[in-house]
C-alpha cells in the first residue's frame, strides 16, 4: 500500500525509525528485491522489464563502508571508475583526465588525490564514493546513509555536491540526519512500512507528526551533545 513518485530535476528524502521499511523499499527500486504484488516502475515501464546492464547503467548507489583496495591512489581509483579497460591498459584521455579533476575538486578531494587509500578517514573515503558515482554520470542516484558517521565537513560537502546534482538528476536519499532534509524538495516519512507523512520540510513540522517528533527528538539530542 505504498505509492510514491520520485521526479527528475528534484531532491527526495526518505526518512523513518530503524526497520520501518526504508531499505526493502529501496532494495525493490534497484531490483534486488521483486515485490510480490503491485510494480516499481522507471519511467513507466517495470525495472524488472529493462534488461540489467542497461539498469545497471541508470542506477548509481551510494551506500555506508565503502571498499578502498590497498596500493592506489584516490586518483587511481577515480580513473577506474571512469573507465576499467583504460585504466588497465594505460590508454587514458585529455577528456578523461577533466572528468576526473572534476570529479575530485567537486567532492572536495583535491588534497587527497595522491594519497593512497587505505590512509583516508571514514569521511573522506565517503566523498570518494560520491567522487567515483559523478564520475559513472548515471541519470538515477540512490543514496544510503551515505552520510552516517562521518565529519561534519564532509557531510555538508556530499549534500551540497546532491543538492547541485538533483537539479538534472533523480535523486533519493535515505537519511538519519533530519538536517540534512531541511532543503529538499519533497520527503517521505515511513512507519511500519507505510508512507504517513509527505512534504516538504516546512509542511511536516506544522503537521505535528511523526515527521516532526523525530526532527525534534534529534534536535534535542544534537543539543546535549550525546
């Protein structure tokens, strides 16, 4: 009994109590989950009709724990994401070498380029995965708690680098941190693995729900430093 739509061109958030639903749902987005009645669509066709490389190419996810392989540098990594057979085989282009420096000074990496990976924190190693999804230039982004126990810095980078990105992408994120959620377009709050609140930020605090008890709990929290 869910129905949501996500647009092109704009920031969704969704947003709920550990175990309410958030990750099923997203998991039937990106195909890993087929739902068992009712039908997730892109663009008004099944997920589960498009043929799964081409899915794979619309879909970039950005998740928690990412992977850094020991004995590369950040740049290293950004060129294979770029282009695996290139980066092997040394083949690299003028285009490819702008994409890169892009990627790493919108994510604010330039510093780290050179450093290898198994030396960056949890937070730089977070922008690095959002350095390496730019890079992919998928037309949907789905975010996972991709912000969660990192510093502040480098959280307020990666939701400024969404925030500039959903403007010609489809971005959803799934988020603990209220704050994050002030500026986007439209929210959707779960509990037990059903929608009961949509808005904008503004919207759902005057409503008095479930939305706005959460935001407020964690403001509280935020405040005694605990």
């Amino acid at each position: 009994d869910i129905t949501i739509s996500i647009p092109k061109g704009k920031i969704t958030m969704l947003i709920g109590a550990n175990g309410c639903g958030k990750s099923t749902l997203l998991h039937g987005m990106s195909r890993l989950l087929k739902p068992i009645s009712g039908e997730v669509s892109l663009n008004g066709v099944s997920v589960h009709k498009h043929k799964p490389k081409e899915f794979a190419k619309k879909l970039a996810i950005l998740a928690q724990g990412p992977i850094a392989p020991e004995g590369i540098t950040v740049r290293e990594l950004c060129y294979f994401g770029r282009n695996p057979y290139k980066t092997i085989f040394g083949s690299r282009t003028v285009e490819d070498d702008d994409m890169v420096d892009w990627a790493i000074e919108a994510t604010g990496m330039k510093e780290f380029e050179g450093r290898m990976l198994d030396s960056l924190s949890g937070g730089q190693r977070q922008r690095l995965v959002l350095a390496r999804a730019l890079l992919k230039d998928s037309p949907i982004y789905i975010v996972d708690e991709a912000t969660s126990n990192i510093d502040v810095e480098s959280e307020n980078k990666i939701m400024e680098v969404l925030y500039e990105l959903s403007k010609e992408k489809l971005v959803l994120c799934i988020s603990h941190r209220l704050a994050n959620l002030i500026n986007a377009d439209q929210i959707y709050c779960l509990k037990d693995g059903n929608i009961v609140e949509s808005g904008t930020h503004e919207e759902l605090i005057q409503q008095d729900g479930v939305y706005c008890d959460l935001f407020n709990a964690q403001k509280e929290l935020e405040r005694y430093g605990v």
